[in-house]
C-alpha cells in the first residue's frame, strides 16, 4: 500500500468513525507519546532495560508491533 492510500484510507475512517482531526499541537503530543511508547520497548527489548512482568518474545513483538502502527496513524 501507498502511504498516499494509506492516508486517504485513514481520512475515511475519520470522517466516518472519528470525531474529528486534532490540531496540529495535539497532534505533535499524541506523536510524541506514541514514540516513547516504542522507545521503552525497544530498551526493554534490546537494550539494558527488562520488563517487569514476564512478557514472551512472541507477546514483545505483538506489543511492539501495535506500538508502531499508533505512530504510523498519527502520521497518516
């Protein structure tokens, strides 16, 4: 898929689910807090940081999988 289809898919679905786009500022937030949201996977995952609980590598990858499709919705 083309990050142009992508973008048109993610309008529709506001239009028709969402109550409506965010400013641009709110937008830069939620982007910011999604990308701390991988951060702390990845250094938990790769880096020198452990979970808490006893997450498997397969649930690891779910979340990290889940962490990075909400950055590329606020993008889109």
């Amino acid at each position: 898929m083309e990050i142009r289809e992508f973008q048109e898919k993610t309008d529709q679905w506001i239009k028709q689910y969402g109550v409506r786009y965010f400013s641009e500022l709110t937008n830069m937030a939620i982007l910011t807090e999604e990308t701390g949201e991988v951060a702390r996977l990845m250094a938990r995952m790769y880096g020198d940081q452990s979970f808490r609980e006893g997450l498997s590598p397969e649930e690891q990858k779910t979340r990290l999988r889940d962490e990075l499709c909400d950055v590329l919705w606020v993008v889109a």
